[in-house]
C-alpha cells in the first residue's frame, strides 16, 4: 500500500531492502547476545520482568487504595464564564459534568456523578478527560434518582511517576551501563537514609535536626564517593575534601546570620512548616550543598591523581598549577547548577505573586530570599572545596610518594 | 547588613581570590543568568507571550552567557552550546507531555494555605509555566555536562591527531560516563535539600505511602528529579556525537587546506 512513499533504495527492491535491513539488525541483535555474559543477559531479563509487573501493578492496584478511585468514563462541558479580576486578569472559567466508573471497594463498577470546576491557567484546577482516574469521596446522601455523587479529591498519578522513572532507569543505564547503575543505587540508598534519619529526628526529640544532619552527611559523602569512584587514596582524599568543605561552607554562613541577626531572610514564605523554620532552613543548606562540593572535591582528587600516575615524578609545584587551572574552570558552571535548581522552583509563585499586583520588591525579597542564600552558601561551598581539594589530593599524593 | 549581601560579598571575594580573572567572570555571568531569569519571568506575566517559547530562548541566552562568556569563543564552547540547546529544546517537549498528563502544573493543596489571598485565575499558561520551572532548574547541570565533555575532547585529539571520529566519539562517551555519577548526585542533593521541610512535612502529617506518591506537590518533585536526570544521561551520547563530528571535520579542513 505504500510501496509509492517507500520507493526501493538503490538497485534493492523495497522488500529485498527490508529484509537486508531486517536481517541486518537481527545479526547485530543476535552478535549482541553472543557477547553478552549469562549474568548480563539474567539482569536484562530480571529488569524487563521488573518494569512490565511495576506498570501491570500501578494500571491494577485500584485494591491498594483505601479512598474510592473512578476512572472518567464522559465528560460533558456544562458552562463556561469569563471572568476579569481584580488586577485585571482576564481568564475563562468552566464547569465539567463527569460520569465516572467506581475502580474499588464495594460499590466496585457502579457510576458516580461528579462537578469540576477547572480554569483555563489551570493554577490549581485542571480539565479532566475520558480515561483520566481521579480519587473521590463519595457523597452520603444519595440523590433524587439513586445516583452515586462525589467529590473529586486528587489525581492518581502513581502511573505517570513510575513511567518518568523507568524512563530515567532506562536513560541511565543505556548511556552509563555500570556507572548508570551505580548512580541510581546511590540515588536509592541517598532516599532510604534521608528518610530513615528523618525517622529518627522525628520519634527522639532531643536530638538536634543539625546534629542528625551532620552524621547523615557523612554517611552520604562516604557512601556516594565509594560507589562512584570505589575504594582507592583518590576517593579518601575526596572524602576528606568535601566533609571539609561543607563544614566550612555552613560555617561561614552560620557566622554571617549570626553577624546580621539574619537580617533579610523571609522564613514566613517557607513552605511545608511543621518545625523550626531556622533549623530546618541549615539542615537544607547542609544537605543542599553537599552535592555540588562532592562534585568538585572528586573532581580536584582524580585530575591530581591522572597527572601524578601519567608521571609519577611530577613536581608538587606543577600539580598546584594545573589543579587550580582545573578549579577555574569548573567554579562557573557548578554554581550556575546550584543557582538553578534553586531559584527556579519559584517561578510560579513569582507569577502569582506578581500577577496579583504585589509589589516587585516585596515579591522578590519574600520568595526568593532563602533560596538565594541557599545558593550563595552552596556557591561557596563550591569555591572553597576547590583548594581543600587541592591540597588534600597533594598531600595525599605526597604521602604516596614518601612510601614508595 | 543583610545575609544575602554578606553571603554575595563572600562568594565574590572567594571567586576572585581562587579563580582570579575567570572567578570574577563567572561571578558576574551569575548576575548576567539572573538578569535573563527575571526577564523571563516579566515577559511571562504577558498571557499573549508563549512560556515554551519564552523559555527556549531564555535557556539559549542562559548558555550562551555560561558557555561563551565565561570560556570563550571557540569550537568546544560552540559544540557545547549547540548540544545544550537541542537537548533543552527535545527534553522540553517531553517535559510539557508530561506536565499535562500527570496533571502537575500549579500548586497544590498543601501550597495553597498561605496563598489563600490570592486569585488563581490570572489567565497564563500554568502547564506551560510549569514546565518552564522543570527546565530552568536543570539547565545548569546540562551545559555543565556539555562543557565538561567537549573541553577534554578537544585535548584527546590534540594528542592524538590521528584519532577516528568513532573513536572520539567512544572517548567522548567514556567522560561522560565518569562524570554522570557526580553530576546527578549534585542535582539529586540539591532538590533534596530544598524538598527537606517537604519530607519532614509528610512524615509529621503521617501521609500513607499512597497518599504521598499520589499527592500533585511529591509527583511534581519527583518528575523534576527524574527528568533533570534524564537530561543529564542524554546530554551526554549527543554532545560527544555533536563535538567528534565537528573535531573531525574541522580537521579534515584543515588537511585539505595543506
């Protein structure tokens, strides 16, 4: 049928070249099999098995769940309004009819009736569509005609999280192969300790948040620096960097809101309170920054190692020199990193702030003062972890050559 | 005095004192970031103007500024910008697919205490918005990797003059590779760091593992991580691709020209 849009390629005929083509790619499948070892081809197969039962669990697991979940079965657009606010914001609004199936509990199968109001910015409502599973109350008392009503309550999303993550596994994995392993293991193990010791922080309340901090940190730098990097002096003498680094860092900074009586930090905006808003602001920073010097400190310690083994009797002097050519040319790039990440997350309270006419100033210095320091206490981090690195690595360097 | 002009005093005295010349650029081209940022920001209050495109050329400006000015002009710096850009311009469409299918856009219930005050029909594009915050707070990373990988390209086939371009392009992945441990743990620390009171939040609330994974603020966390990884494991193949071709091509220019 579309042998006109796929005219045959050359002197091969569209079959012929399908078939080498084919072919081709079933020998270069077939060699990729040969050379890999049974334990690769038992991981690919147990990885395959993992994603499509995880996908098969999240479409199916409507039992799990306690509160009802429907899934939108027709969706009917009632009325729409425009609408102008105070600040002359033009938006349109409308009200949804949806007819949703039940996906548990007893009255698994029956239909519910439900209202969306949604707007068109979508700020905090959405359109919902046929297919779209949503969590509901449902209503007690029953209307006129028999019919199920609810509220709608939130969205199931655990599907769309799982499919990003296979995706991000898979990304990984394919460009990384071992070290993509690796840096998911220890993104893995980062999560279950940070959780565990927020754990503890939470049930004894007389250990400081900053005290549990400072030991989770620890724990993370040797714990990631070792799967990355594995045990040799290289890694020791990053550890050593960055565990100095941070704490200088905090510090600094400690010393500085002591110095201003934190003058201009804007604790009230800080989201998710339920503690102290200062501790948990440091212990933030801590952990925050930790990433980047880790980074810079393993940089330093294996571009010093590269040089010294290239040639083992490199003077110390040459080393300084390339070791901070290195510095510079790494300090820009990661503390726009820090930068980023931070500030942006605030850009649509920004929008919100601003579209509701708040005053520039105010919006700024409220929203965006913690995570400026954030990343001025995290860039400094970055900028001392350079020298730390650096003579850490030297000497590390100087004690190997004494031995030998 | 303010923390922040302390803290800002601080880093610009320890840039120049460490990095001399190139410290204080780099300090400066922070500002310059800034500067796009806000303007950004400003434009986007406009509900004619489009977020994606806004942020495309945003994030253009923003790796221009972080790679030419504070490296130079020359031909790793210019791979490396145009691998930035076409990563940027690919990962956020997926970014803007899944935004909108995940429904994470806005704020979430959780959020929306404090800004009870407020209207929330200001008439932009919070999808759009949405996705531009997830972008934004990647792109450090993702020209920091091309960055990385281009400059010590250059050098292998500096000292290795006859090298293939198959097998600078593996060399080119190989870096990479050593790098993308370290650059996703830098990422990974910093949101966590900033998703702290988060988690603490969740755990003092007593939310059930459904109610967590489910909730829009821990779904839209969680895609910022995940595609912020994706982008840093996708930068890596094209900008090794990107730099041997263009390596090796100047080269073969060069031979002809002889």
């Amino acid at each position: 049928m579309n042998d006109k849009q796929n005219q045959p390629m050359g002197s091969l005929t569209n079959t012929e070249f399908i078939r080498e083509i084919g072919g081709s790619f079933l020998k270069a499948i077939f060699r990729k099999f040969k050379n890999m070892t049974y334990i690769q081809i038992l991981s690919s197969l147990l990885l395959a098995i993992c994603f499509a039962g995880s996908v098969f669990f999240v479409h199916n697991n409507y039992s799990f769940y306690e509160r009802p979940i429907v899934e939108v079965i027709e969706t009917n657009l009632e009325d729409t309004t425009e609408i102008m606010d105070g600040n002359n914001n033009e938006d349109s609004l409308y009200t949804q009819r949806i007819i949703a199936e039940l996906k548990n509990g007893e009255e698994k199968g029956e239909i519910v009736h439900l209202m969306n109001e949604y707007s068109l910015s979508g700020a905090y409502d959405q359109e919902y569509q046929v297919g779209n599973e949503l969590f509901i109350s449902i209503d007690t008392n029953i209307g006129e005609n028999r019919e199920l009503t609810g509220t709608i309550t939130d969205v199931k999303r655990d599907k769309y999280v799982l499919i990003v993550a296979w995706i991000f596994i898979f990304t990984l994995l394919i460009v990384g192969k071992k070290q993509g392993l690796f840096s998911i293991i220890s993104l893995i193990v980062n999560v279950v300790l940070i959780s565990y010791a927020l754990d503890i922080y939470l049930h004894t309340s007389n250990i400081s948040l900053l005290w549990i901090c400072g030991i989770s940190v620890i724990l993370f730098t040797v714990i990631s620096l070792l799967l990355v990097n594995g045990f040799n002096e290289k890694t020791y003498a990053a550890i050593v960097a960055t565990l100095l680094g941070t704490f200088f860092s905090l510090l600094i900074t400690y010393l500085v809101m002591v110095i201003t009586s934190e003058q201009g930090l804007r604790y009230e905006e800080m989201g998710f309170l339920t503690r102290p808003p200062q501790v948990v602001f440091m212990a933030g920073l801590l952990i925050g920054s930790l990433g980047a010097v880790m980074d810079v400190a393993i940089t330093m310690s294996s571009s010093i190692f590269s040089l010294y083994e290239k040639n083992n009797d490199i003077p110390a002097k040459a080393l300084k020199t390339s070791g901070m050519e290195i510095g510079k040319d790494i300090m820009g790039t990661m503390t726009n990193i820090l930068f980023f990440a931070y500030v942006s997350g605030s850009i649509p309270t920004l929008i919100l702030y601003l579209k509701n006419g708040s005053p520039l100033s105010y919006t700024f210095s409220l929203n965006l003062s913690l995570e400026l320091a954030r990343a001025l206490a995290g860039g400094i981090g970055i900028v001392l972890a350079i020298p730390i690195g650096l003579y850490t690595a030297l000497f590390f360097v100087n004690r190997k050559r004494a031995r030998s | 005095m303010n923390v922040l002009v302390w803290l800002a005093g601080i880093l610009f005295l320890l840039m120049t004192l460490v990095g001399g010349k190139k410290g204080a650029r780099s300090f400066i081209a922070i500002f310059l970031n800034f500067a796009v940022l806000f303007l950004t920001i400003f434009i986007m209050l406009d509900p004619n103007a489009d977020p994606i495109i806004l942020t495309i050329i945003a994030s253009t400006a923003i790796s221009c500024i972080t790679l030419f000015y504070i490296n130079g002009v020359n031909i790793t710096t210019k791979t490396a910008f145009l691998s930035t850009v076409i990563t940027i311009v690919t990962l956020l469409f997926f970014i803007v697919i899944i935004t909108e299918t995940a429904m994470i856009q806005g704020f979430s219930e959780e959020e929306i205490g404090e800004l009870y005050i407020f209207s929330f029909y200001i008439g932009v594009d919070f999808v759009k918005i949405g996705a531009a915050m997830i972008i934004m707070s990647t792109i450090g990373a993702i020209t920091d990797i091309a960055i990385s990988i281009a400059s010590p390209m250059r050098e292998i086939l500096i000292h290795n003059p006859s090298i293939s371009r198959k097998e600078l392009f593996e060399s080119g992945i190989n870096i990479g590779r050593d790098i993308l441990g370290t650059n996703t743990n830098t990422l990974f620390f910093a949101f966590f760091g900033g998703y702290l009171a988060l988690l603490i939040w969740f755990k003092d609330l007593a939310y059930s593992f459904g109610e967590i994974v489910n909730s829009k603020v821990f779904s839209e966390e969680m895609i910022t991580i995940l595609c912020a990884g994706i982008g840093i494991a996708m930068i890596i193949p094209l900008t090794s691709s990107i730099t041997a071709y263009f390596l090796v091509r100047t080269r073969e220019k060069e031979e002809m020209s002889k």
